[in-house]
C-alpha cells in the first residue's frame, strides 16, 4: 500500500519506520528542510513543502496514495490536509494532540476516518488508523508490547471457529471478547467467532500483522482503506 506522512517529526518518522518495515510505500512531506533532510538520509522518499497545500500533495503523489496520515504538532495544518486528501479518495488520520479538548474531538471526528493521539499510543497506533479501522491500538504496554482491538470482518479465517479453535501467535495473548454490539468480557471457549464481533489482544509488535491477518483477514484493496 502507498502512504503520504505529513511531517517528519518524531511521530511521523516513527510511523514512517514501522509502515516501512512491513514493505509499505511511504512518502513523507516536511517543510523544515533540516528534518526533511534526515528522512531521506534515513531513505524515504520526501516532498519538501507545506502539507496543508493541494499542490504540494499532488508532487507527493495523492492521487495514488491509498492514505494519507497528517501528522504534525499544528492541528489546522492537519486538518487542511485532511480535507484535500478527502477529495482525492484517500483514508485520512488527524493527529490531535494529548491536551486536545472534547469539542475539538467533535468538531472534527466526522471530517476525518480516524483521529490519533501518538503521545499516548506511539507510531504503532497511527500505523494500525492508516491501515484501516479493523485493528485500533489501546495501550502501549512496554517497549514491544501493545493491547490492541480488533474487529472480526467477514472475510476472516477465523470466521466460524471457536475461542478455544484460535491459535495466536507466540508472542500474543487473548485477554477479552466481545459479540457485535456487547461488552467485552474474559473469552468464553464455546463462543464462535462472526463478523463485527471484537478482540482485544496484547501483542509483540512483531507480532501484530500476523494477528491482525488471522482475526481480521488481509484488506489491501484502495477502496479498502478509503472506508470509515
């Protein structure tokens, strides 16, 4: 999948990093030619220019990108981003920061797929909101280790089993369940698994893509990722 980071701070860069490492394509827009010099020292692919302006993320390449993550300290910035990845078909992640206030949330959480907070979930949880809506970050455990949600889609594997028919990987543990529409609760071994309902698992991040393919199943399509 094609990716455009605008802003290549740390939280950016980060992102940048773990996309990378799953074979992604990431191109990053910075305006600050010093941190737009150590990403392509790093070797992404990087668009010097201001984010928040449709023609610079045409040179970047928005009309192919199937989605854009505007992740910068300037809330507007990021929102202008948004809004012209909007019209070119793109799934769009808004950073917020960790201060941000309930009717900020709400004036822009249906603009956008999804919002991110990265000072509390790391790049890890903007790279789960880039991909898609079926895996959403909870809480960054340890260095390597994160809880995370997700939701069965109808096309998963699993799809039909049983909790106690499921094998994670090694290096991840199932510590709730939840049928479509309920609480979540600890995992009943009879309960079958149907599409909508939700797991909350703590993962290795290395780990997390082999889960997400078991529980959620391999979505790649753009049309895919442009949903809510």
């Amino acid at each position: 999948m094609r990716f455009i980071i605008v802003g290549g701070g740390r939280v950016g860069l980060r992102t940048a990093r773990v996309l990378s490492s799953e074979d992604h394509e990431v191109t990053i827009v910075e305006r600050d030619p010093d941190i737009a010099d150590r990403a392509r020292n790093e070797g992404y692919e990087v668009v010097e220019g201001d984010g928040s302006r449709e023609s610079v993320l045409t040179e970047a390449g928005i009309d192919e990108a199937d989605a854009l993550g505007a992740l910068t300290s300037d809330l507007n910035a990021n929102f202008a981003a948004c809004m012209i990845a909007n019209h070119h078909g793109c799934r769009t992640i808004l950073r917020i920061d960790e201060d941000y206030r309930e009717e900020i949330y709400r004036k822009y959480a249906d603009e956008v797929n999804e919002i991110v907070y990265p000072e509390r979930l790391g790049a890890i949880g903007a790279k789960n909101a880039l991909l898609g809506g079926s895996i959403r970050a909870i809480a960054d455990i340890a260095q390597n280790l994160q809880v995370v949600e997700l939701t069965v889609q109808p096309g998963s594997p699993m799809r039909g089993y049983t909790i106690s028919e499921i094998e994670l990987p090694a290096d991840s543990t199932m510590l709730a369940f939840g049928k479509k529409d309920q609480p979540m609760s600890i995992p009943s071994p009879d309960e079958s698994l149907e599409a909508g309902d939700r797991l909350a698992v703590l993962a290795d991040f290395g780990a997390l893509d082999d889960v997400r393919q078991l529980i959620v199943g391999t979505t790649t399509s753009r049309a895919a990722a442009g949903g809510a």
